[in-house]
C-alpha cells in the first residue's frame, strides 16, 4: 500500500529495492560477523588477557546502534531519509578508521562503538523508508523479501572475514568494511529518491523530539512489540558474543567455525521465505506466538537434556536444536517488528527509532549478561532461549489488548 507520505512509487523493482534495503541494514550484520573468527586475536594484539573480554568488540558495536537510533530516527523525520543515511554511513567510516589504527583495547572499541552509531543511520533510515511505501501485511512481506536478502551476509560475513584476515591481517576487514559502506552510499545515492515528502516533515526540536518519542511510546503496540523483540532476540545477541568461544572450547572447531555459524544463518534465511509466503495467510501477530511457543519448548526439551549431560550437548545434537531454535526466530525477525511500526507510520523515524532503541538496549543488556555467565558449557545459552521465550509471549498478548 502507498502511503501519502511517499513522494513517489520507487523506480526499483522489489528485488533491487529489497537488495539495496538488505545491502545497508546488513552492515550492522558486516560488522559484527565479519569480526568473529578474529575477535580473541584481535584481543591477543591489543594485551587482553580476561577471556571473556573480547566479546566486548562485539558488545560496543551493539551499544552503538542502541544509542545511535535514537537520533536518526527524529532526524530523518526533519531533513529526510537520504541526509540522515549519508550521515551515518559518514560516521561509520570514521569508526572503521579508528579501528583499523587502534593500538589499544580502549580505542578499539571507541572505535567500534562510533561503528555502531554509524550503522544504525541506514539501519534505522532502512525501515523508515520502507515503512514509507509500505505497511501491514505488505510492509511484512516486504521486510522477508529484504531478510531474504539480508541472511546471505551473516552466512557469509566470518567466512569472508577469515579470508581477509588470512590473506591480509584483522586490519584489512575494517578496510573492506569502509569501502562497502560508501559503495551502498553510492548504490542508495544514485539509484533511490526521497520518499519522505517536505510537507510530511517535523520540525527537528527538543520539544518535538520529546513528543514525538512520547507518542510512539504511548501506542501499546509499538512499545509492547520492541520490549518483546527485545527480550526474545537478547539470547541471539548472547550467541553472537560467545559462539567463537563456545566452538572452540566445547567443540573444538576454529578455523571451520564460519562454516557451521554460516549453516545456521541459513537456517534463519530459510524461515524469511517460508514467512514472505505465510504471513499474507495467517497473519503476524499468529505468526509471532506460534513462533515463540515452539522456541519455549523446543530449547526447554534440549536444556533439559543439556542438564542430564553436565550441561555439553554433542555437536550434532546442539546443531539440531540451533538450526531449528534460529528457524523460529527468522519467522520473527520481520514480523515482530512490522507489527511495532504497524501504529506509527505517520511518525516511522520517530518510529522506528523508538523501536530499534528499546529491543536493541535490552537485547544488549541481556545477551551481555548471559555472555558473561559463560563458563564452557551451553547452559546459558540454551536457557536463556527457553525463558526469553514465553517472557515474550506474555508481553505480545499485553500489548495486543490495546487492539482487541
């Protein structure tokens, strides 16, 4: 559906458009992945000698995009979509510098952090302009089509980012890095028009930033659906923190480890083409509870498992269990947050910047937490999976008392 918002139907055809939405969105994903299988080396080099502290290069990158959506979405509201987009992707090659220089853990993730904030411009621009053109069922369908997309880059991201660092050093990834990131600027510069019309604007002030916020807080729905997506997808960030650590110790697997973490990106890129085709059927929200209920349950029945054997499962069982855990969760990835932006189209930076803060703020807060607890098993993992689950659930079914 096109919204009045718009100032034109996009020249694109879906797939260019979804490609170039998934292209910028996925930098975030390049950043964080693409660093994996390098992360204890790079903490190695800068003299970090706490084994779980390395997962902070990971971490600071999250912080980045919590804090950094906060601005772009107002932002883009006020001056547009393309402005605020040039800015982050500015800001991140900044980031990718200071990395690529850091001679020290402290600057290193100073350097990772301004990545993060950068990031989050097209990331957070990303679903505004989407949800300029598109909304409901069809903004769903559109957001699997980009996930669909976007799932090629976390499957691919630790293996490219090996490839670079074997040919080259840890370095050069931050290179390549920056070199995609003014690329999609290019892409998006040349190839995509506005689409948020002048007349459509708000005045960018403190007292329309805070009305703004308190408006798309105060729908149920959005606030509701970002604290959910938030609490679910907190294990996944504790995966990413710990996965290296966690082949390596119980498993035994390093130098293939991009392999097996790429196999199970897939699995998410699977569930995106199964969702594109049922969410027009069923619906998000149904999509979104049957998805959690089957994550409850499906890690509930492994934790157990993992329990009764001193809390190491086999690798083929714990693939199993990841390959189907991480099905479920790319059926909630587009619907979760398609359903948050549902109510505020009419303010979608504001929107989406409400959203991305609130889920990106408590994911970090969680997967943190549950990354720390890590000690060589797959407990923390696992159970954070079966618990987040239905916490999940019965904060979808408070917000969806406002539509009822």
């Amino acid at each position: 559906m096109l919204k009045q918002q718009t100032t034109q139907q996009p020249k694109l055809s879906l797939p260019e458009f979804a490609a170039m939405m998934a292209y910028m969105i996925s930098l975030a994903a390049l950043s964080i992945d693409a660093m994996l299988p390098v992360i204890d080396v790079i903490g190695r080099d800068l003299g970090v000698t706490d084994p779980n502290k390395p997962q902070l290069i990971i971490g600071a990158v999250f912080l980045g995009l919590a804090v950094g959506q906060l601005a772009y979405g107002p932002i883009s509201d006020a001056v547009g979509r393309k402005p605020a987009i040039y800015a982050g992707l500015a800001l991140f090659t900044v980031g990718c510098l200071l990395a690529m220089f850091a001679k020290d853990f402290d600057t290193m993730l100073l350097g990772r952090l301004l990545q993060g904030i950068g990031v989050a411009g097209p990331r957070i621009v990303s679903m505004a302009v989407v949800r300029d053109i598109y909304s409901g069922r069809e903004m769903a369908k559109v957001s699997s089509f980009i996930m669909s997309f976007f799932i090629i880059v976390p499957a691919l991201a630790p293996l490219l980012g090996q490839f670079i660092a074997d040919l080259w050093n840890w370095q050069a990834i931050y290179f390549v890095l920056l070199a995609m990131a003014v690329l999609v600027g290019l892409w998006y510069g040349i190839r995509q028009s506005e689409t948020l019309h002048p007349e459509f604007r708000r005045k960018l002030s403190l007292e329309h930033v805070i009305s703004g916020f308190r408006e798309a807080l105060s729908f149920r729905v959005t606030s509701g659906y970002a604290l959910a997506a938030g609490t679910v997808f907190g294990a996944f960030v504790a995966y990413l923190m710990t996965s290296p650590q966690l082949f390596a110790d119980i498993f035994g697997i390093k130098k293939n480890f991009p392999y097996y973490f790429g196999a199970l990106a897939i699995c998410i890129g699977m569930a995106a083409f199964v969702n594109a085709r049922l969410v027009m059927k069923l619906g998000m929200r149904k999509l979104c509870k049957w998805a959690l209920f089957s994550k409850a349950v499906w890690s509930g029945g492994f934790f157990v498992a993992a329990v009764a054997s001193g809390g190491v499962l086999p690798l083929d069982i714990f693939m199993v269990w990841a390959g189907v855990s991480f099905f479920l969760l790319g059926i909630l990835f587009g619907n979760v947050n398609a359903v948050a932006m549902e109510p505020v189209g009419h303010i979608a930076g504001f929107g989406s910047s409400v959203v991305g803060f609130v889920s990106g703020a408590i994911s970090l807060s969680i997967g943190t937490l549950i990354g720390q607890m890590y000690t060589g098993t797959v407990l923390p993992l696992i159970g954070g999976f079966a618990l987040l689950a239905p916490i999940s659930i019965l904060v979808m079914k408070w917000a969806d008392k406002e539509s009822a």
